[in-house]
C-alpha cells in the first residue's frame, strides 16, 4: 500500500481508552458514547507514531490533541530501582563466578605445559579487588532483600 492510500485510510483513536479503531471496528463498535469521543487518524501517522516511540516514552494520548502522542514513562519507584540495583549486582557476581573458580582452581593444582607455566587467570591484586567486590555486592542484595521483604 503506498503512502498515499494509507493517508486516505482513516482510523479512529479513542482518547480515553487509548486505542485505535480500523474502519470495520469502529463501524461495529455499540458504544455510541465511545464513537462521539473518537478522532480520525490517517494510518499512515498511525504508523508513523508506532515506528518513532523515543526512549523513555510510551505511546499514550496527548491531551492537547486527543490524538496518539509519545508521553513520558513515569520515573521509577523506589521498590523497582532496588530491584533493578539488585540484578545488576546479581549480574556481576554470576558473571565473575567462572573466573573466580579457575583462579581458585589454579592456585590449588598449579599446571604446566611441558616447560612453560601456564600464565594464571588473573594477578593476586584483581583476584583480591573483584572478590571485594563481590562481598560488597553479596551484603548489598542481602540488605535489599532485608528492604523489600518489609
């Protein structure tokens, strides 16, 4: 369908449910109420709104218009920026977990190849800050439970 046709091709935006109606559905919709309150939109800036939705927006009625508009999401709450922090946090400790147990693992049965040692996975000084780390990050999801279980 070319972009001129889908300009002539009217839906209908519900303002306040936040819907868009094709021709056939706003032609069986019962609800005479629902009808009166419906905009036209073209399909083409229908589409046009759907393909271009901004980061930190979402889709909703703009209420200058009555029409689809990008509105901004609502900020986080305190609940789901704890629980964003805590798998963050989850994240890295299962990420480092693999590097953790081959150090361990060398400093236990230290291996050679033939002549050469085999170069260690990681100096002292990183095992020692990334394991530091990984305590910190262990209390922290240890308090945010404490937080969120009340």
């Amino acid at each position: 369908m070319t972009d001129e046709a889908k300009k002539a091709l009217i839906w209908r935006w519900d303002p306040i449910g936040e819907r868009i109606y094709t021709r056939k559905q706003f032609e069986a919709l019962k609800d005479e109420a629902t009808k009166a309150r419906c905009n036209p939109i073209s399909l083409y800036d229908w589409q046009q709104i759907r393909r271009n939705i901004p980061e930190g927006k979402h889709l909703g009625n703009d209420p200058i218009t009555n029409l689809p508009g990008y509105i901004d999401d609502p900020a986080p709450t305190a609940e789901e920026l704890l629980l964003e922090e805590k798998e963050e946090k989850q994240r890295y400790l299962e990420s480092t977990n693999t590097e953790v147990i081959l150090y361990l693992q060398q400093l236990m049965m230290p291996m050679s190849l033939g002549s050469e040692e085999v170069q260690p996975i990681m100096s002292a000084e990183t095992y020692a800050e990334m394991n530091a780390r990984r305590l910190q990050y262990a209390e922290r999801i240890k308090e945010i439970d404490a937080i969120l279980a009340g």
